[in-house]
C-alpha cells in the first residue's frame, strides 16, 4: 500500500554533495498513518544500518551523521524525507535505503540509491 521512492544518488568527488530525496505514494490514509521516515545506509561489505530517521520525537541518527556534514529533513505534508550530504569522502559510500514505518502495515523499503564517493 506504500511504495518509497528514492532518488539524488550517484557519483561525486571527494569533498562533493548530494541531496538524497525519497517519496512515499500509495494510498492517502496509508501514506498519512507512516510514523518515520528516514534512512539506512549500507556500505560496501557491511550490514545495513540505520544512518537517520525522522520521527515525531526528533531524529535517530548514527555517529557517522553527528559529524555535522549531514542533514535529514522531512515533509509531513508530502510525506518525503530528504538527505542532505555534504563534505563527502569515500567512506560515505554505500547504498542508501530510504526507510518508512507503518503503524499498521510495517516497514517499507526504498530499492536503495547508490551514492560512491571517488577520491
């Protein structure tokens, strides 16, 4: 009933920025029901892991985005949620899975977006 779709990925240079957007579509309850919205990341290797989600209380975020070079931002009103990365350097390389909770329905998955940083 909720599909996520993601977008903004791609390569940059060190040092570059991305904005990563995800849009929730489905049916309006549904989409109006969803508690979070945020983001995992899953770098080359490794296990998926929650980088930033957005929630009524605040926002969940790993130690990778309390270096400051990243900033989630949600539209209630729309139901997206956007990543903003800046200062990137290679080891904020993964896939990036946009991440939506369901009080009803449960968790929804984006298809991840590629973000790879060149030195």
């Amino acid at each position: 009933q909720v599909q996520l779709v993601e977008s903004g990925g791609g390569l940059v240079q060190t040092g570059g920025s991305l904005k990563l957007s995800c849009a929730a579509s489905g049916s309006i309850s549904a989409i109006k029901a969803i508690n979070t919205m945020g983001w995992y990341r899953q770098a080359p290797g490794k296990q998926r892991e929650l980088f930033a989600m957005s929630t009524s209380g605040g926002i969940k975020e790993n130690k990778d985005f309390l270096k400051g070079r990243f900033t989630i931002s949600r539209d209630n009103t729309k139901n997206t949620v956007d990543l903003q990365m800046n200062s990137l350097k290679p080891e904020d390389t993964g896939v990036y899975y946009c991440h939506a909770f369901h009080p009803l329905y449960g968790l929804y998955w984006g298809q991840g977006t590629q973000v790879t940083v060149s030195s």
